[in-house]
C-alpha cells in the first residue's frame, strides 16, 4: 500500500480580512485594497456603514459604489445595490472610534 506524504504549506493571510494566498507579493498588494482595512478609509470600516445592508448611512455626498462623479450619493434610507462595492479613500469617512 502507497504511504501518505506530509507537506507543510506556507500561506500569507491578510491582517484585516484573513484571506490567505500562496504569494507573498500578491497578499502584500491586496493589504493596500482590502475594503477593512481602516488606512484605506473605506465604508466597511467608517462608522456611518450599515452592516446589515438597509442604508449606507453616510452623510449627503457619500458616493458608495460609486464608480464615476455622476453617481448619486447615498443619504439616508437608500438601499445598498446587489452590486455594492465599497468606496476606498472616501473624503467623507470617519473612524469607528471617533464617536462624539
């Protein structure tokens, strides 16, 4: 009978999301656009974000999902598209902690 062989694996893991890949370059460029990661300012890590997807929350002016300067902004109430994409480096973002 064959004997299995043990391989030991080394994966490099996002510190804001936990995804995994076997490149080291490839997870170091996806640190820089991971949408929880809070140095890219991006709704999922602002405080306005609503996580359970009934409405951004954000102030006038927000463009989530936004892809160009003609996109609506979101204001109060709006639904979240089944497309949505986070916004990175939002002028509007403020951090979780900054609670007043």
């Amino acid at each position: 009978m064959t004997q299995l062989i043990a391989v030991a694996v080394t994966r490099h893991q996002c510190p804001h999301c936990r995804r995994t890949w076997a490149k080291k370059k490839a997870a170091a460029a996806h640190i820089d656009r991971c949408w929880k990661n809070p140095a890219n300012r991006t709704c999922k890590t602002c405080k306005h974000f609503d996580p359970g997807g009934d409405a951004c929350g954000c102030e006038p002016g927000c463009n989530w999902g936004s892809s160009g300067p003609d996109m609506p902004s979101c204001g109060a109430g709006r639904a979240l598209p089944d497309d949505y994409k986070p916004v990175a480096h939002c002028p509007l973002w403020t951090a979780l902690t900054d609670l007043a």
